[in-house]
C-alpha cells in the first residue's frame, strides 16, 4: 500500500493553526459570544487562549513520543486504552463535522453582503465541495492555498485593528461584565471553539517534514499570533461599536467597521471574512479527513477509510466522506446549535488530550500542566448551557453504543 508523503515544512504547519484558528472565530463567533459576555469577552478571549496554551503543551509532548496521524486519537489509543481513543476521535468526528456546518454558513452569510438573496444553505454546500475538491487534489495543493490565504486574511486584521484604533470608544466598555463570571465564562467555552486550530498539524504529522520539531513549533508560533490578534480585534470591535451590537449582528466584524462612517471598510471586511472562513473550511476538511483515515486504518471506523491513493499519496476515500457529512450537518441542524455542540466535543476531547499527558508525567514531563489543562477544559465544558450538555453526552453514548457493536461483530467473524 502507498504511505503517504512528507511535504510540509515549518511556515506549512505555522499557516495551518492560523488558519484554523483566525478565522470563523473572528468573524462570526464573536457576536454570539459578545451577547454572551458583554465587553469583558477581551478578558474570555486571554481565557480561553490560556487554557489553549496548556493544551498545546500536552499536545507537544505527546507528538514527540508518538509521531503519528490521527492526534488525539492515536494519544489516548496508546496512553489510556483503545476504547477511550475510539470516543476521542468519535467526538473530533462529531465537533469538526458540526464546527465546519458552522463555518460553511458564516461563509454563505459574508457572501449574502456582495450577492443580496442568496440561498445560504445552497452556497454552504457549495463551498463545502470546492475545499473537498481542493484537498483531493493532494496534501501540497491544499497547502499552498492554506498559505495565501493566511497571509490575505492576517493583511485584512491588522487593517481593521489600525482603522478602529482612530474610531475608538472606551465608553463602550462600560458596564463591563454584565452578565458577571457566568457569562465571562461561558463565553470563553464558546471563543475556545475557534482557538482549537491550533492542533490542526497533529492530524498530518505524517505528511510533515522532521514533524518532532516542526510540529509544536507551528503550534506554538501559530497560537502567540493568534492569540494577540484576538484580543486586538475584540477590543477594537467593542470599542467601535459595543457588545449590544456586535451580539445583535450576524456579521459582527463588518458591523463594527461600518461605525467608521468609512465606504470601503465594511466590504473589506466582508472580503477578509470570505477569505477566512474558507482556510478554516479547507484546513478542517484536510484535518478530518486524516482522523478517519487513522480511524480506518485502525478499523474503529471502516477500513476502506484507511486506503491511500498510489497516485496522489492522500487518503482520497477519506477526504470525500469528510465532505459529505460535513454538507449533511449544514442541511440539519442550525448555526448557534453547531457552534455550542462543536465547542462541548472540543473541551472534553482536549481534556483527554490533557489526560493522556498526564500519563507520560515523569522527569520529563511534569504532571502539573495537564492537570492545570483539564481543569480548564471540563470547567469551560460545564459552563455550557445544560441543553448543550446532555445534547453532547447522548453524542458520546451514540458513539460507545458504534464502537461495542462493531467490536462484537468483529469478534464473530470467521
């Protein structure tokens, strides 16, 4: 069987956080979660990017001793039991499949700014295929775009960060936390949904060149620059405009701008959030298509999942079921329900990313950090409304009910 090709260096893997990470979180979750918090979503932002630190370090650790496709699947394989690996990449499964229903809509709703009446779900199907095309064509094409695209979309921020710092009002700011700690904390659950990019490089590890090095630092790098960029933008957006009305708007960024009385800036905007939104899609489809393909490869999903094309070097039957259950959650459940499902798969899957840290805790690896990370993932789960919750955990029992009947059909084979 063909193995797949190491063709990702550094900047590759430096652009696949950011672009996972500065993208639908800025444009679109941000209003959500500034209707959450109020304007203390600057200090949810420096939340959650904290908790996404402490992660990172776990994961660090873990690609160093296990240098394999499939992230957190494969960690918790071999540090905690299979069956614990199997929910891991079921709920990854599950929060990429309904965070990038997200993102394909909060595409269709930038582009609903150029193209007035446009069908939202139809153009969320469509960009959906084109990323899924894009990444069929192989691991360097998908690479290259991820690049461009990173590079628009930082040029566009830090001109939105520029224009809103002439146009800003502190009085915005005032009252500061009005739905108290709750609120601040729900909302870092929420923002945390767009900063877990940073981990994308895990699920290519390998299909990167020297992966022990180029991997946590990408991460890390990735994760600085991204956090800075948060905490600029929220705090220029509410100072433009406030958190009443960036909550109220369904393209928050472009709301904000538009108090600058400036013609162009709402529609750069626009075009910074299309550009965006689209390295997030095509750097999502890229990631899952390599969890299943690890899944497959295992035989706790299909095996036929696991096949690598000879001529493309990529997991093509993969790359083509990603795009298809992605478009089917887009046609089913709505926006806001995708965000908060998404954002609870994330937390506990990163609390047992944490976890499976803990586990190789030694001279090496001290125990405190992980520790320190699943505190902060499982409390940001449970600031969740209660909805969200038992939503997830019934997720999670669909999942255990898969793997058990599998497992006892497998056994029953001659």
């Amino acid at each position: 069987m063909a193995e797949l090709k190491r063709t990702l260096g550094l900047f590759d893997t430096f652009s696949l956080v950011i672009s996972a990470v500065v993208g639908a979180g800025i444009f679109a979750v941000t209003g959500f979660a500034s209707r959450v918090a109020g304007p203390s979503l600057i200090v949810s932002v420096v939340i959650a990017g904290a908790v996404a630190v402490l992660t990172s370090m776990s994961i660090a650790q873990l690609v160093r001793r296990f240098p394999k496709e499939g992230g957190e699947y494969e960690y918790a394989y071999k540090t905690l039991s299979p069956f614990i690996g199997f929910l891991s990449g079921w709920m990854w499964t599950i929060n990429k499949v309904t965070a990038d229903g997200a993102v394909a809509l909060a595409f269709a709703t930038y582009l609903s700014l150029f193209l007035a009446g446009v069908p939202t779900q139809a153009v969320a199907l469509a960009i959906i295929a084109l990323v899924t095309l894009i990444n069929y064509s192989g691991v360097r094409t998908a690479g290259n775009a991820i690049d461009l695209l990173v590079i628009v979309n930082l040029s566009i921020l830090t001109l939105f960060i520029v224009i809103g710092a002439f146009f800003f009002r502190s009085a915005n700011f005032e009252p500061f936390a009005p739905f108290g700690l709750e609120g601040t904390l729900r909302a870092s659950a929420i923002i945390f949904f767009a900063y877990v990019g940073f981990a994308r490089p895990i699920y290519l590890v390998e299909e990167i060149r020297e992966p022990t090095r180029n991997v946590p630092r990408g991460m890390y790098l990735g994760l600085a620059v991204s956090i800075v960029f948060y905490s600029l933008i929220t705090s220029a957006a509410i100072g433009l405009v406030g958190s009443p009305a960036l909550g109220g708007s369904e393209s928050p960024l472009a709301t904000a701008i538009g108090a600058t009385q400036i013609a162009w800036a709402p529609t750069l905007i626009a075009v910074g959030a299309l550009f965006a939104t689209f390295s997030v899609l095509l750097s999502d489809n890229v990631g899952l298509s390599r969890m299943l393909f690890a899944m497959g490869r295992r035989g706790d999903y299909p095996r036929w999942l696991g096949h690598v094309d000879e001529r493309s070097r990529s997991p093509r039957r993969a790359i083509a079921v990603t795009g298809a259950l992605t478009a089917t959650f887009v046609l089913i459940v709505s926006f806001v329900d995708l965000v908060q499902t998404a954002s609870f798969f994330i937390l506990v899957y990163f609390a047992l990313a944490n976890l499976s840290a803990a586990r190789l805790s030694g001279r090496n690896y001290p125990l405190v950090q992980p520790v320190l990370g699943i505190v902060g993932t499982v409390g940001l789960a449970i600031s969740l409304t209660i909805n969200v919750v038992l939503a997830g955990l019934a997720l999670i029992a669909v999942g255990t009910a898969y793997i058990l009947v599998r497992k006892r059909f497998d056994r029953q084979r001659p």
